[in-house]
C-alpha cells in the first residue's frame, strides 16, 4: 500500500498539511513546472526521463533547473512504499519545491472524447515555452470542463491549423492498416514519456510506425484508437465527436498489457 506524504521544501508533512505561501509565485501566477510520474510497486517508471522532461520545461520557461535536492526529496517520499501512486513533483518561479507520493487517481477509462480549440499549444520554435508542462494548466483544464458540457469524458485538442494535437492530460495514438500514427513533437506536444513507452513496445513488436500532421478525420478513420498518461492504462476510445469508432483494438490490448508488464519490470 502507498503511504500518502509530502515534502514542500524539505519539511515532511500529510498531503491534507501541505501547503504554500499565498505570495508563492506557484500559488499567485501559476508560474512553475511540474512532473507526474507513475510509481508501480513502489519504483518509479523512468525518472530520470521524467526530471530530464522537468528541465526542458523549466529552461523553457526561463527558471533554472532543477535543485539537486529534488532527487533526495523524491528519495524520501518513496522509501519503504510498496504500492502504485503517483509521484508529484513541482517547481515554482518563487524557488519552492513540492514533492509528494499520492494514491493512484480514480480514473476510469477515457471513452468518449470531444474535440476543443488549443490556440496555445503553437508549433516548436516558434513560441518559447512550447511543450513545456507548466503549472499554467488553465487552458487545459477548461477544454476538458468544455468536452464534458458537450457529451464527453474529456477534449481532444485540435491546434488553429486543425490539427491533432493530445489530450489536456494524455496522449493520444491510433491505428490504421495495422501502423501506429501519432502527432508529431514538432507541433509543440508534451513529449510523454508514456506515448514514448508505447511507441518503443510497438517497435520491438516490429510495428511500423508514423509521425505526422493529422486531422480529425484521419484519427475517425482508424481501425483503433488509445490514450495513455502516466497514470492511465492503455485504453481504447469509442467515440470521437459523436461518431462511434471500431470496438474491435487487437492491437491497442496487446500494447496495453506490454506496457503494464513494462512498468512493473523496471
């Protein structure tokens, strides 16, 4: 089992104690960079990809990068737990550090999803904090609230180009003619670690795979459809916008259950 704790700049507290300065820059401006990483039996899944991501993001947004600290924080938090939960870890433009062991998120499956405008998520190099995981995660979340009033679990974000981008917090991949496709990271994508992990199994499976600029209607003319995050399974999606996508995902279940065994070797 997961024992809950957190550590905000060193000191050790419940989650329900912990908390920050309403002067924090964190609290104020949402001004800072965060990671969420998937712990199975007690081990974290790619760490160090997870800090690696964390000091793009930072330098990204013009902070510094991440305290070596952090990694005794994180230490800390996971020593003696056994169970899966989620590993939170932020950093603010004030210079405080949350760390903190949660259990996993009660979430079923994404089923239905509904595309949402994402007018900030523009292409890489041409806006600075470009696939950054910032703290700033209005926008996102107010896509998925938007998504919910018309009908869905969550929002698929479509770029102004109207392009296929991911979810406001997952990825999103599918299949057609036996081949991955996915949005490619140059259009200012979250490089997840989780999307990473899929596309790497699919690889050994010796599953050709694409990168690219789509539209919704490619995605609605594939055979399956999944997302994935840090602490999601593999799923398939049924519905997109309204119409019903195929209930059959060979595929998508046996990347599911490779990412599943992944997870809890490493």
């Amino acid at each position: 089992m997961i024992r809950p704790l957190a550590l905000v700049n060193g000191t050790r507290s419940s989650l329900e104690d912990a908390a920050l300065a309403i002067t924090d820059a964190g609290v104020q401006r949402g001004d800072g960079a965060f990671e969420t990483v998937g712990v199975w039996d007690g081990r974290p899944f790619r760490l160090d990809d997870h800090l690696a991501r964390l000091d793009r993001s930072l330098a990204a947004i013009a902070l510094p990068h991440a305290p070596d600290v952090v990694r005794a924080d994180i230490a800390e938090v996971l020593d003696g737990q056994t169970g899966d939960g989620a590993l939170r870890i932020f950093l603010t433009g004030t210079g405080s550090r949350i760390v903190s062991l949660q259990e996993p998120p009660a979430r079923t499956p994404l089923r239905r999803l509904v595309s949402q405008p994402a007018p900030w998520i523009r292409p890489l190099g041409t806006y600075g904090p470009a696939s950054a995981k910032t703290m700033s995660y209005g926008p996102n979340m107010a896509a998925g609230r938007s998504a919910q009033r018309a009908g869905g679990d969550d929002a698929l974000l479509v770029s102004l180009e109207l392009l296929v981008l991911e979810g406001p917090t997952f990825s999103v991949l599918w299949v057609h003619n036996g081949q991955i496709h996915a949005p490619d990271l140059d259009l200012g994508l979250v490089d997840s670690i989780s999307r990473r992990t899929v596309l790497e199994l699919a690889a050994e499976a010796g599953i050709a795979q694409h990168l690219g600029h789509y539209r919704l209607e490619d995605v609605l003319a594939a055979d399956e459809v999944m997302t994935c995050s840090a602490v999601r399974s593999l799923s398939a999606l049924e519905v997109l916008d309204g119409h019903p996508l195929p209930e059959a995902t060979p595929l998508t279940d046996d990347l599911a259950a490779a990412l599943v065994a992944r997870r809890r070797a490493s």
